[in-house]
C-alpha cells in the first residue's frame, strides 16, 4: 500500500531509522505506525539508531582501485573505538561500501548534502517533464515529490541499493553493522575519480564493469 510522507517522518523520529526503512516497514504493516515501528526493532533497525548520538570519531580510510587505475574511490568510515576499526567485519564493511561507490557512482553521502540549486533545477525538469507527458495541474507537485524520491535513490549513497544485496539500501547495511558490532558506523566522506572525466572522449562502461565484477 502507499504509505504518505507525514507517517514515514512520524517512524523516522520515533525510531530513529532511515526513511527508506520506515517507508517499507510502514508499508509491510499496513499503514500502522506502532506495527511499523516493532518490525524495525525487530530487525534491529531501531535499535541501531539508538547509537546514532553516540560519537565516532574513529575508523578508516579505505581506497579501491578498479581496472589498472580506471576507477578510484577514497572513503572514510568511522567507528567509536580503534579496536573496531581493525577487525576484520569492519574493514570488509569498509572495503565493500568502497567498492559500491566505485559501481553506483552517487553524488553525496546523504540527502540534506544535495545542493539546492541542484534540487530546484531537477524538481524543475521533472515538474516539466509532468506537464508535457499530459498530467493534471493539480498532481503534477506529488508526481515531482515521487520522482525525486527516486533521483535520492539513484544519487544519493545511503538511499542507494547496494550493489552486493540490491534488497537492502547501504543504510540498512550500516544499520545491520551497528547492530552486530555495537559501536555507532557512519560514513563521513568520500571521493570519486573516473580515468578522463569531463574530458571529450569515447565514453567506456566503466561503472557496468565494476557492477559485473560485484556480482561475480
């Protein structure tokens, strides 16, 4: 069922976890927030989010290199304490969320780090984009609100699907981390090289190659 925005909110600030989860879990429970709000703690999502007070100011900084030097990423990923930050779940956490990034290419961490005036111009494509497809006035703003919804999945690395389990978003990886280890996972920063970008050149499928080898 559809599920509106002020009920994901509602999930989110009561439990803590990210919209996407709230969005399914609202879904999954038929609209009913309270239900909503057990299936993530029964996942361990809300759990999770209880940590995300706690500081972390720990963890690594992790480098992926994808075809001779094709494709890098640098990615910073912090944990609470230098003893997480060296086992080995942590580093393989690290490893595959660089390796995401390589393959996904999102823009920003999170949603509040898009910049305005780029969110005004592709509300502005698609509010278009409505009208000239024939859609009434009067529902062209909750089609934009949608397909926006949808350009934050696309471009946005937490709301994104991950490209090991396309079923669970890179937050819900995070969150499921927090859980097991017990320390509070966030990814602060991260960087994005592609051979010849913005340069004129033949365009190679650099991005479809690094997804084939994820998936391998």
């Amino acid at each position: 069922m559809a599920v509106n925005a002020a009920d994901v909110k509602a999930l989110r600030e009561r439990t803590g976890a990210g919209m996407l989860d709230c969005k399914k879990a609202l879904e999954e429970a038929g609209g009913d927030v309270s239900k909503a709000s057990d299936l993530l703690r029964e996942k361990g999502l809300a759990a999770a989010a209880k940590k995300g007070d706690r500081i972390a100011t720990e963890g690594r900084v992790e480098s992926y290199i994808h075809g001779a030097g094709r494709i890098g990423v640098l990615v910073e990923v912090n944990c609470e304490t230098d003893f997480v930050a060296m086992t080995d779940q942590f580093k393989e956490l690290v490893r595959d969320i660089a390796m995401h990034i390589a393959a996904a290419n999102p823009l920003v961490v999170r949603r509040e780090e898009v910049q305005q005036a780029d969110l005004d111009k592709e509300a502005e494509i698609l509010r278009n984009q409505a009208l000239n497809e024939g859609k009434p006035e009067k529902i062209v703003e909750k089609i934009v609100e949608g397909r926006l919804n949808k350009y934050y999945e696309e471009n946005v690395l937490l709301e994104q699907s991950f490209v090991k389990d396309p079923d669970k978003t890179i937050q819900t990886l995070l969150n499921e981390k927090i859980s097991t280890i017990g320390e509070q996972i966030s990814i602060r920063r991260f960087v994005r090289f592609e051979l010849g970008e913005g340069l004129e050149k033949k365009q190679d499928n650099f991005v479809e190659e690094v997804m084939a080898q994820v998936k391998v």
